[in-house]
C-alpha cells in the first residue's frame, strides 16, 4: 500500500484509517475498469459468488455493519428482513440521493470509485437474492450518473455484471435511475415510489416495509452508498477482523464531512469513536478560524440535534457514568445518541461565534419549507410555519411569544407524520430553542408583543437582510 | 364479565370489545363508536389507508400502564389486547393543532360555501374545538381561480386541504389517473391532466373524486354535497347491468343530485357519469305527457281512458278476426321485474298467445340459450366479487370500461394489481392496455379462435380431468372436435399467430381460479349460442366452476336484461324459464293464471317483424324499446312498423319508433316507480321511487295492470312488493324473497326461503345435472359470403361511456355536450388507400343502405375493420347493418357487417349534419 501516492493537498490526515476512500484523490486513479482491477478490483466477487450467499449476510453481520446513510441500522440484519417463504424477486437499491445538508461523501465514491460500489452492490445482490438492482442517484449529480453507467457497460463487458457473473449462475442487472431533485426521494419508501415512475410521497408503515412490500409490491433492501461500499472489506477482511475496526457496537471505518467554520474542511475516513469531535475540529480539520470561538455543532447532517459548545453530556464508560463536555464526545453512532443527538449521515457542521443563531435555524427552517413533500398536514403547514416565524425573528420583526408558538409547531410535527422528515425539520427548531432560547428570544421584539403582524413584508425584510 | 379472547379483542378507551382480522385501529373504532368518533380528514371509507392529515391519531400501549405511542389510527393494524386511548388530551391537542394549521390556509366563508352542513372540515373543525387560529395571516392560496369549464365536475381549489383523498379517488376508485398532486410542501396543489381543466383532461366523469372531497374543492355542476335535500332515496341505477346503488336526494319532489352509497356492495362509492349525473332527462321538456291517438296521421292528444279504450276495442278487434297469434308484445330490460312479469302476463293471459319478447333477443338471447345448453342455468355463475378472488381474467367480446364502467374500473384496478388479464377483441379497447395478452381477432371469427384456444389447453395437458369426468358429459366428442381442428385455417381467419393463443391458453388454464367475463362481442354473431357454448367449454374443462373467483359471467347490456328474461319475456320459456309447450308446464301457468294460456312457441322478435310484413301479425305493443333505432336493418324495421294494423308504444320520449304508433302511453322513468332490477350476477335489487311520475304519466306497472283491467283480467292494482309476492308464488328461484327481505343490497337468486340468496352457482352440480361439452366448427358469416367480395371491409359496432343505446335519456343531459356524435374508426392504412384524413366525412355504405359519419384514423381497429357506436339517430347507423342473425336464437349480427366506404368531404364541411365543438378527448378525430 505503501505505493499509494494522492494528489498535493488531499493526502490522508494520520488519524485517518482510509478503507472507502482509499482511491479518493489518489494521484493517477481513474474511474476506469482497468484501474480498478489493477488494484484487486471484483476480487471479492469472484469469492463471493463461491459461498453461501447466506455466509455472506453473516459476515456482514459479524462485522456489525451500520447503515451510513442517517439511521444507523444494522445491515446485516436489514438483509434477513425478507421473508423466507417469499417467491416474488427481490429488488436491491442503493441510495444514492445524497441530499442531507452538510453530507458530500457519496459523491466522491461515485465520480472517483464506482466499481468500488458496484462491486458492493453485487455482493450484497449475490447475498439477498436480488438480480435486479437500482442504484438511485439524485438529479444534482449527472456526472456520478454518467460515470455509473459507464463503469456499469464496462463491467458488464468484463462478465462482472449481467450473466452468469465470474463464471457462476448468478445474474444481475444493474440501473442507474435518476431522481428529479427532491430532497424526500433520500427517505427509502419515497424513493422506491419514485423509483416506480410515481410523486416520491413516503409509504405508511405498515404495511408497506420495504424489505416484504417495497419496489413493485415485493421485498427490497435499500442501502447506502457507502454502506454497500464497506460489504467489499467486509468479505475482503472477513467480519470479526473488520469488527476489531472502531468500537464495539460502532464497528468500522466511517467518513465524516467536515464543513463550516474551520480552517481546513473536507473529508475524513476515521475509524468508527476513535476520534473526539475535539480532535475532529483541531486535528483533523487545523482548529477554528483565527480569534474565533465555537458556538455549536450540528454532527450528523442538518436534520441531526444541535450541540452547544458549553453543553456538558453525561455519557457510560465501562459500567460509570462520566460528565464530559463537546471536545470530548466520541464520533460514534452510540455516543452522539447518548448526547441527544445522532451520527447520521456523517455531516459535521460547525457553526463558530460569527454566526447569529437565529440565522443558522432560519437556514435550515427554508430549507425543510421548501423539502417537505406535501403529503401529511402537520409537515406540509408546520415546515412552512417554522420558516414563516424564523423569517420574522431574523427580520427583527418577531415578538417574545413567537418562540413559543415556533416550539409548538415543531412539537407539533415530531413523530406526527408518516416518514422521519417529521423528525428531521423538527428536530432543529426543538433544540435550538432548547439549547439557544436566550439567544433566539433576543432576536425578537419585546414591544412586538400581541401586536398583529402582515407576514408578507416580514419575508421580503428577512430576504433582503439575508 | 367479558374474557379476552388473545386474538379478537382489544380496549377502546378502557372498554374490552371484539375486532375482526385485518381490522385497522380506526376501523375498530368506527364500528364500535360510529364514524366520525376519531376524526379524520384524509381517510375514505372507499379509499385505501393514507395516514397523511394524521386527524385521526390516538395514543396506543401494548399494556394498561405500559408506555405509550401516538399513532395514525387509519393505517396501524390492531393487535390482540392493544390498549387504544382516543381522547387523550396529547392526541386531542395535536388534532386541534392540526386543524388549526390546516385552518390557516381555507377561506373561512362556510356560510355562503356549498357544502356548509355538510363538509368534513367544518366538522372536524367543530369536534376538536378550534377557537381561534393562533398564526398571523400569510401567503395562502385563497385566490385560485375555480375551474367550471366541465358539463359536470367543477373545482374550487382554494377550498383544498391536500388531503389527497381525490386523487386517490381517481387512482383507486376508477383507475384513470386524471388527478395528481403538483408542486411539493406549501406548493403542493390538485391538477388535472398535465395541469389542464377538466374539460380539457381525460376526465371520465364519474364523479368520484367530487363524492370523496371532504370540502367543495371537487364538486361537480349539482353540488351533490350540498344538504339542501330534504330526502334521500335508495335505488337502483338504469342504465346497464351492473346495477349501481344510487342515493338519489331530492326536494319538494325534484331530483337534486345522486351519490353512490357507501356501503353498495355492488358499486361501493363508486358509479360512472351516467348513474350520477346523467339523470336530468327524467323531467326534461320533451318527455312525454299525455296519451297520444294517431288519427288522421297526426297524433292528438287524449285521456287515459279514452286511450285504454281505444287499445281494447282494437285489440279485440283484432284478436276476434286474426286470432291471438296475430297481436304480440315486447317487453323492455329497462322495466322493472315486476312490469315484465305483468307484461308477459298480459300477452299470455289476457291476450293468449307466447307472441312474447325483449331486448335481450337483441343482446343476451345467445347467453341465456348457450349457458342453458352447458349448465342448464342461462345466467352469471358467480358475482362480481369474485374479481378479488380470482388469478386470472379472461374478457370476450366486451368493453367493461366502457360498457359496464364500474364493473371495468375493477378488472382495471385487479389488473394493475398484477392480475394477468387475458382479451379477446377486435379493437386495442381501454383495457388492453393493462391486459397481458391480447387476441385481435378478425371480427366473426370467435368460434375458430376459442376452439384453437381450446385446443392447446388439451394439447398442453392441462385438462382438470377429475372436473371433466366427474361433473361433465359429451367430452370425448368435443375431444375429438379439438383434434380434428386445421390449425393453419384457423390462423388464417383470425389473423392471430397460434403462439399467442397458446400463452392466453396457458395463462388461463394454469391459473388456480380463472373467471371470463363476455360481452355483446360474443353474443351478437351468426355463431353468438355457440360461441357461449364454446366459453362453458373453457371453464368446465378447466374446473373453473362453482367455486370462487371463477365461472362464466357475461355483461348484460341493460339494467334488467337477466330480470327479462327471468320473468319470462321469451316466446319459448315463460316466468322462471319453464317451457311453455310442455304440457305439464302449460296446466302450471294456466292453473296460476287462472286464464288458458298457449302451448305454442312464439314469435321472436325478428320474426315478428317478418310477420307484420308478411300480414301475418296485426298488432304490437312495445314497451320502452326503439326498435326502429336500435334493431339491424332500420328500412326493414320501418317496413314492419307500417305493415302493422295497431301499434302500441309505452314511452317516455318520442322516439323513432313511437312515430309509428297508433296509440302512445306516456310512462314514467326508473326515477318516478318501484320494483326490483335484477343485475348481471342475479341480484334481485329494489327500485324506489325517488320521485312521483311526472303529471299525466304512470309507471309502467300500472299502465299494464290498468289494461288487463280493462280487458277484463282481475289484476290487482301495481304495487311493487304485490307483484313480487305473485312473482315468489310462481318463479322458483324467486321462492324466497320479499320486498322487506330484499333489504338495501338485494339478494342473488336463486333466493331460497329466508331470502337466502346464492352469490356462486353450480357449487356441487350444474343445475342440468352434468355439464355438457359441445363442440362446433367455424363457420364463416352469411354476411361475409354474401356481401364480402363487393364490400370488402368489416364493420363492427359498440358504445361509448357517455351514451346509452340510442341515447333516448343520455342525449337529453349533459353527456351529449362531452360526446356529441357516431365517429368512425378507420385504420391509418385503409385511411391512406381511400385519401381520408382524421376528421373527414366518410361515406359507409352497405348492401342495405348508407350512413355518414366523421372518421377517427387509429390503429385500435387493424386494416380491414372498421369501427363505430350507433348512439345518435341522426346518423342512424342501423341503416346499413345485416339481417343475419344467431342461427340459435335470431340475435341480430350487429358484429359484422360487410361494407366500403368512400370520403365525402373534409371535416369542415357540414355534410348535412349539425357538428358542434365540443367532445371527449377520445372521441375526437386525431
């Protein structure tokens, strides 16, 4: 490995452990068959198609895999979800609408590595049983769509892909299908309906669990990108040697996407808690921006609960309970549980003294307004109402009273709606307000109280101070 | 005390009460507490689970204490012991905040709305108790333009609250995918088409999504959902033989609008555009209202006296000099059972002779004959129900969608649920499109492919020889037949590749339950007998019989069509199918009757139209039937007409034929009487008059128990359960029912004592004993051997959605502005070869006469076939089609007629027609 050399600039920090990204920004990769097979490409594939494709769920298992896409899920056992009396086929799809706010990882895989995923997609196939796969890639990104479809003609030429795969019996067709640009087709059950040719409105569970009842009414296993990337080392380590990576229950490696106000934002592979989110922010990404304190942190991609940075976290370590403050928490998917938020889809957003708080809720409030679907009431009105309200306090034209009413909006949505978007837009203005009351209620107007407000020219201040 | 049964009950709101497997928590709670109790805002009865408005949450816990979850009550299934909680003040909070949200967002006119009273969100409103809204005025979509361009649906999206449930309508309920939701979030909002008006959409009308609003975003032009009604009556739609339940609301004795009830087990929710809206001819200004006297060739009004006075001493007349044969009567399929029962009755008790018919000779005669052949019973072996059941469905010579819409609407949505469906039809029809295979037949040539259909069913061993040896007789001729067939003709005539015919075979063979249904395609040929005959062959050797989600189910045309015949209004066969030149079954009708009644077969309806031109039959009386419109070979009918010494019609309007009249009686229409309608799967439904008969006219019924009266017959006066009690005494499978018995849903006969009604026939043995194999060569039509060579082209007939038959009703309301006149179908190539271009006037001429029509280029006809509707008198398409008839029962071959045809003009030129605009998108030239 040791003859692996990256482009001046982008070489892996120390505290990485590259496994995903390994060919990311490497000096003369390409995303060509060729280059991928020089460097053991479709290795695991030849092997894999020689087992039981239930060994192979096993592994991933034994490896506790985590879904990297938001929810953490283990994959493993997402797989045995379908049923065993099942005769319909079964559908793989792999998420590829990387949408979260604060998220970029995906994209990297696809445009720089994409037989890395199409050999993950393969396997995983292989092991649920699926020959027809779709890998669904959000309208935003036409060149991670072009590239799949070339690296897909090629492997299929090479017999990676199509008939009979290594000289097997296995069959597998693979797709690329492209969204339109809505933030919803990332939520798994939206997907599938878009996949389908319908509007991506998120499916009532029950009945419609995707792994029995999802694309075309039959068992579907929908995975991240970067998910379906890691069954590749999996099989290649095997899955207990794959597990001693990270900690236990947060097994592997995993990639954060650092953005905001640091001096060096960007990628990194770390192995699963064995980094602080202190050590994110001064080693790995060179620290704060000069005379510039932390004022929060967002670990897990918009949607995920903010963090203060004067916040203290109780948190277990072995059998006691330990204070500990933000520099401290381990990036992990059960410690930044336990701190009341989550790891998500690995976006790390650092927001740093120069920002008004008002105005970082506000941002993320425009955004959900304008993602939610539309399909359950409290979502489709309460998103807009959140933004309508931020606006008003960014604009300086809100009233005390009005963080009271934007709480009761939110709580209002939480839990009340058929996908976890629910959660995602509400979360934010729940723990803002939770954590940066003072400061939000400081934006208001205490003479405003009671008095009746015209919206309209509110959102036209709000946008131009914006 | 109540024990908890582990697996049918759960708690509401602390109280132990049984639920049924499959139900949702909300189900649950309606049955128990009534609808409405747990609010909702996006959940239908008759749509599928949505849980987006999340109105109907409630807090449920799996112990009395155990943590607790809040969740949409409409889609979470409930589980054995489940603690549901529907009042909390969490949930109760979070349906007002709701509300209020949705609240921000809709005008707050309700005074001056149409649905005030009687609108789901006002309700809501009120139950959870919003007092105020809390959210400042902001954008709002309160300003959308209202959308009144349609002759029926309008909308007023500013009314809309997103719940979908419209869309879900138009997807769910009638499968046509006109509504869709736009734009996302605040955005989001109801479109038509590729965001067009309803006029300018697919929009079919049926009314679905306006019944399923839960404001008056989607309503239609007689706010069907306003509460002006005082009354609502329950009845029986007219117009085909689906039999619909309507709910027909009307004021001061005026019908304001239909709805289709919740809970019809035949249409649940759903009707098409003429069970709900194309009810407006029943008062309109041409409807007729007094009797009429021909005298001096003008009609001149009279009293019903003076006309029932003038019909007896002619009829006596007549009967004195020519004998009974000489006078004959033909009955209607749109009158009730009981007016066909009487009507019968007359001709055969009072007047004395079996000179007795109905539309069905028309239509159905083939069906009733063939399957009496097979099974021994002319009627639907299983029910419509029956499509949840089955695996695969097999459509002949029909065009449900169109046809029998809410029939149709449910072979679409099965087979969009994965259902493989199987037709055999001419024309790409709507259905094809959802159909696995699809045989396109040359027309005329049934008999060839169902044979070769049969064949591979055999020769591919799939054979239910346990069925077949067991419940059958006749096989190994019909076996034989099969071998002996020359696959390569066969081909030759249909023009369909053997292969195909083979997968279809297969297809429908193979599946665990297979269930055909068939249409007028089969019935109205020179071989229609035969070719039912040819269909109980498939499903006996197949097994597919007497077991649910299979059988032969034909489409009957016409409301009462089954009834019809039911009652008796066939020369051979008289009330309950017994045959009248048994001598035993003669003694039942005469001892029953009280009057001598003829042992001699009658006339059929062709054959009175012989006989009136031959001088043979003197008298007619027609009930409800436009002969002259709707009969092949109009000149010839017409000759019939003025060949008869006296001529009675029963009519509502002035048609075609009642201008032959000597003496017309105004009835009244299904809306003004009572009785029952029997529908295609035998269910013997109740007709309630919504409304009295318009002044001057009278029910059917009573015009004929008044004439039996008058010629001196002691019939009681028309009461609809009086004439069922007397129909129960005679007609067997009658035996047990009663008006009360009945109830709202009706009952499938045979109805045994106890008004047991029978959904699936033929469970353990076929009502002749065994089923019968027959087996029949193709013949090529008459037609085609006569006329073929000169006219070398083959038309063939069917109907549209929006009009009934010839229209009498349905070109009297709003579906003449959608559909306003016959277009012809010509494919793209014989278009080229003859210069006509999509629009044109073409010219079709027969050996019988011609028509002009404007053309529709479209590959849904193949080259050779050409394609049209006779709905509109004033193209009289009648004109041109055969005499050739079912050589079993004398069904005219509407199917197949030999013509050519020439263009005329360009579709600009008026071709002494009156064109007007307007059109379904469809029907208009391409």
């Amino acid at each position: 490995m040791s003859n692996v050399t990256y482009i001046s600039g982008k070489e892996p920090h120390s505290r990485e452990h590259r496994l995903i990204f390994r060919n990311i920004d490497r000096k003369g990769y390409d995303p060509g068959l060729k280059c991928y097979l020089k460097d053991g490409g479709y290795e695991q594939l030849k092997k894999a198609v020689t087992m039981e494709p239930k060994a192979i769920t096993d592994e991933v298992k034994a490896a506790g895999l985590r879904g990297r896409g938001g929810a953490g899920f283990p994959t493993g056992l997402k797989w045995t979800f379908i049923p065993p009396t099942n005769t319909k086929p079964v559908y793989l799809i792999c998420n590829a609408d990387e949408s979260e706010p604060g998220t970029f990882k995906d994209r990297y895989i696809m445009h720089q590595d994409p037989h890395q995923l199409l050999e993950g997609m393969a396997i995983a196939c292989y092991a649920v049983g699926a020959k027809l796969a779709y890998i669904y890639v959000r309208e935003e990104f036409p060149h991670a769509a072009r590239i799949l479809e070339e690296a897909i003609a090629e492997a299929t030429k090479a017999g990676f892909l199509g008939k009979g795969i290594c000289g097997s019996t296995f069959d597998l067709e693979l797709y690329v299908h492209r969204g339109a640009g809505a933030y919803i087709c990332g939520e798994e059950t939206g997907l599938i309906e878009s996949l389908e040719g319908k509007r991506p409105y998120p499916r009532i569970k029950p009945p419609f669990f995707p792994a029995v009842l999802g694309l075309y009414m039959s068992p579907t296993i929908v995975n991240n990108v970067e998910s379906l990337c890691h069954v590749k080392h999996i099989l290649a380590m095997g899955g207990a040697e794959y597990a001693k990576l990270g900690t236990p229950n947060n097994t592997g490696t995993r990639i954060l996407c650092v953005s905001g106000d640091v001096q060096k934002p960007g990628y990194f592979e770390v192995q699963v808690g064995k980094v602080t989110l202190g050590e994110v922010i001064q080693d790995l990404c060179g620290g704060l921006k000069p005379g510039r304190k932390l004022q929060a942190v967002i670990p897990g991609g918009s949607s995920a609960k903010v963090l203060r940075a004067d916040e203290r976290f109780k948190l277990k370590r072995g059998d006691e309970m330990v204070e500990i403050g933000l520099e401290d928490i381990p990036m992990d998917f059960d410690s930044l549980a336990a701190c009341g938020s989550m790891a998500g889809s690995g976006g790390v957003i650092i927001i740093d003294d120069s920002r008004k708080i008002s105005w970082v809720l506000n941002n993320i409030n425009s955004f959900y307004a304008h993602e939610s679907c539309g399909q359950c009431t409290p979502c489709r009105e309460g998103s807009l109402w959140m933004k309508k309200i931020s606006d008003r306090i960014v604009a300086g034209k809100a009233s005390p009273d009005d963080v009271a009413t934007l709480e009761s909006v939110a709580n209002n949505i939480e839990g009340k709606t058929i996908c976890a978007f629910g959660e995602a837009c509400s979360w934010p203005t729940q723990s803002f307000i939770r954590k940066f009351r003072e400061e939000l209620v400081a934006d208001t107007r205490e003479e405003l109280a009671g008095v009746p407000v015209n919206h309209e020219t509110t959102l036209a201040a709000a946008n131009l101070k914006n | 005390m109540v024990t908890l049964n582990p697996t049918t009950h759960a708690y509401l709101d602390g109280q132990l009460l049984a639920f049924q497997p499959g139900d949702t928590i909300l189900k649950f709670v309606d049955r128990h507490k009534g609808r409405g109790f747990v609010p909702t805002l996006c959940d239908a009865p008759q749509l599928d689970p949505y849980g987006a408005c999340r109105v109907c949450s409630v807090e449920v816990a799996l112990k009395e204490d155990g943590p607790r979850r809040v969740v949409a009550s409409c889609h979470t299934p409930l589980s054995a012991g489940m603690h549901v909680h529907t009042q909390t003040q969490k949930v109760q909070k979070l349906r007002r905040n709701i509300v209020e949200l949705v609240l921000t967002d809709h005008p707050l006119d309700c005074l001056t709305c149409e649905v005030n009273g009687n609108c789901e969100l006002q309700t809501v409103a009120a139950k959870v108790g919003i007092r105020k809204v809390r959210y400042p005025e902001g954008k709002n979509h309160l300003n959308r333009q209202k959308d009144l361009s349609h002759p029926y649906m309008t909308s007023d999206l500013s009314k809309c609250i997103n719940c979908s449930r419209c869309v879900r309508a138009c997807d769910e309920v009638q499968g046509q995918f006109v509504l869709s939701m736009h734009g996302r979030g605040f955005d989001a909002r109801i479109i038509k088409g590729f965001d067009t008006s309803f006029e300018d959409s697919e929009c079919v009308s049926c009314g679905a999504c306006s019944q399923a609003c839960p404001t008056s975003a989607i309503s239609d032009i007689f706010q069907s959902k306003a509460i002006v009604a005082t009354e609502k009556t329950r009845t029986i739609c007219t117009y085909c033989g689906v039999g619909c339940n309507l709910d027909v609301a009307t004021k001061n004795n005026e019908v304001l609008s239909i709805q289709a009830p919740l809970d019809a087990e035949v249409n649940f929710a759903h009707t098409c555009l003429k069970g709900r809206y194309a009810f407006r001819f029943y008062n309109h200004p041409d409807r007729l209202r007094k009797p009429l006297i021909r005298t001096n060739g003008h009609f001149e009004e009279v009293t019903w006296e003076q006309a029932y006075a003038h019909i007896v001493e002619n009829l006596t007349r007549i009967r004195a000099e020519y004998g009974p044969d000489s006078i004959a009567g033909i009955s209607s399929a749109r009158c009730t059972n009981e007016e066909n029962y009487l009507m019968q009755k007359f001709i055969r008790a009072v007047i004395g002779t079996n000179n007795i018919d109905c539309c069905a000779r028309v239509c159905h005669s083939p069906t009733a004959f063939g399957m009496q052949q097979s099974f021994g019973t002319g009627a639907a072996t299983n029910s419509v129900e029956d499509l949840q059941h089955t695996q695969c469905i097999l459509v002949i010579g029909a065009n449900p969608t169109e046809g029998h819409p809410v029939t149709g609407a449910k072979i679409k949505q099965r087979a969009m649920k994965g259902v493989p469906l199987i037709v055999i039809d001419p024309r790409e029809i709507e259905i094809v499109k959802y159909a696995k295979h699809h045989l396109q037949l040359r027309p005329g040539t049934n008999v060839a492919l169902l044979n070769m259909f049969a064949y591979f069913i055999l020769e591919g061993g799939m054979v239910d020889r346990d069925f077949v040896g067991s419940r059958c007789e006749n096989w190994s001729e019909f076996e034989a037949g099969l071998r002996s067939l020359d696959l390569d003709q066969i081909e030759e005539v249909t023009g369909v590749p053997r292969e195909k015919v083979r997968a279809a075979a297969t297809e429908y063979a193979e599946s665990p339950a297979s269930m055909s249904f068939h249409g007028l395609g089969v019935t109205e040929h020179s071989m229609g007998a035969k070719t039912v005959m040819l269909i109980a062959n498939l499903a006996m050797m197949t097994g597919n019989i007497g077991r649910p989600g299979v059988g032969v189910n034909p489409l009957r045309g016409q409301n009462n069509v089954q009834g019809a015949a039911d009652m008796g209004c066939q020369p051979h066969q008289g009330a309950g199918y017994m045959r009248v030149n048994d001598p035993a079954m003669q003694r039942l009708y005469q001892d029953f009757y009280g009057m001598p009644v003829s042992g001699e077969i009658g006339l059929k309806i062709p054959e009175m139209f012989e006989a009136a031109r031959n001088g043979r039959l003197k008298a007619l009386w027609l009930m409800g039937e436009d002969v002259v419109q709707t009969d092949p070979n109009s000149e010839a009918v017409k000759e019939s007409m003025n060949a008869l010494d006296f001529l009675v019609v029963q009519e509502i309007f002035m048609t075609e034929t009642a201008k032959f009249a000597n003496v017309i009686l105004p009835a009244a229409s299904f809306l003004e009487k009572s009785g029952t309608f029997t529908n295609a799967e035998r269910r013997v439904q109740r007709v309630n008059a919504a409304v009295p008969p318009l002044e001057g006219t009278k029910p059917d019924g009573q015009i004929i128990c008044e004439i039996m009266q008058h010629m001196g017959y002691p019939q009681a006066d028309y009461t609809a359960d009086g004439v069922l009690e007397e129909i129960s005494r005679v007609v067997p499978f009658f035996k047990g029912a009663t008006w009360e018995g009945l109830g709202d849903n009706g009952k499938q006969w045979p109805v045994k004592e106890g008004n047991v009604g029978t959904p699936i026939m033929h469970l353990d043995s076929f009502k002749r004993g065994l089923g019968k194999f027959h087996f029949f060569a193709w013949q090529e039509s008459q037609e085609v051997l006569e006329h073929g060579l000169e006219f070398p082209y083959i038309l063939t007939t069917g109907r549209l959605l929006e009009h009934y038959n010839c229209g009498t009703m349905t070109r009297r309301t709003g579906n003449a502005d959608i559909v306003v006149e016959d277009v012809v179908v010509i494919n793209p190539a014989d278009a080229a070869k003859k210069g006509v271009t999509g629009g044109d006037w073409v010219r079709l001429f027969s050996a019988r006469g011609e028509v002009r029509l404007r053309s529709r280029i479209s590959e849904e006809v193949k080259p050779g076939v050409i394609y049209t509707t006779f709905h509109f008198p004033e193209h009289l398409v009648n004109n041109i089609t055969s005499d050739v008839h079912d050589s079993d029962t004398l069904c005219p071959e509407y199917k197949v007629v030999a013509i050519d045809f020439e263009r005329v003009g360009s579709g600009d030129e008026p071709a002494g027609l009156p064109i007007r605009e307007k059109g379904r998108a469809h029907t208009l030239p391409v």
